[in-house]
C-alpha cells in the first residue's frame, strides 16, 4: 500500500498560509490563491531589495544637485570637481550634509570648485 502525503502536505499548506497571513480574502484561507499571492510578493521583494538601492542613489543624486544648484554649480561639475579633488564622500553622506549642514556642503562645494579652476 502506498503512503499519502498526510503530514508532508499539511506542513507545506501550514507554511504557506502562514506567509500569506493579513492578505485579502481567499489569498489568504485558500492554498491555491494563498500559494499565487505569496510566490508574487517573494518574486516582488527579491526584485525590490536590489530596486531600493537604485532608487536611494537616485534620491541622493537629486538632492545633492538641489544644493549644488543653490551654491552656483551643475552636479556633474560638482562630482567631477570632486574626483579631481580625490574627495572620497559616497553620494549618501554628501546627501546627509546637503540636508542638515548646508554649511559644510557649501565648503565642499568650495573645494570641489578649485579643483576645477571656478574659483580661486
């Protein structure tokens, strides 16, 4: 006689409706919607772990160029200035002082400058 799949099956069901627990209606009581809804949002988390990353860099580009605008240079100009300067700051922490020590950034932005012979 051949064994079903009693424990096994439940296991699996139990896993599954666990991780679709707080979903709407059937997505979250019937196995077969419940196991759709949960391979999406796995398949949505996985792509947007890696988006997050993309769209926190676009987000620093945006407001670093925001007060760069402000101090009288384009961003690609203030970046280049940068890299000519060797001034390793990563786009997060020049973020972070463009926002809460606009005065910092502005000598920042100083050096970034006469590294590329704007101002002496």
């Amino acid at each position: 006689m051949r064994a079903g799949s009693g424990i096994v099956r439940k296991r699996r069901v139990k896993k599954i409706l666990k991780m679709a627990k707080g979903y709407y209606g059937a997505r979250s009581k019937q196995m077969k919607t419940a196991k759709e809804a949960v391979m999406h949002a796995l398949k949505y988390a996985y792509r947007d772990r890696r988006q997050k990353k993309r769209m926190m860099r676009r987000l620093w580009s945006l407001r670093i160029n925001a007060q760069c605008r402000k101090e009288g240079i384009s961003y690609s100009r203030f970046i280049n200035g940068l890299k000519k300067a060797n001034v390793l700051m990563n786009r997060k922490v020049l973020s972070n002082l463009a926002i809460y020590d606009a005065e910092a950034f502005a000598k920042v932005v100083v050096v970034a400058k006469k590294a590329l012979g704007l101002e002496a």
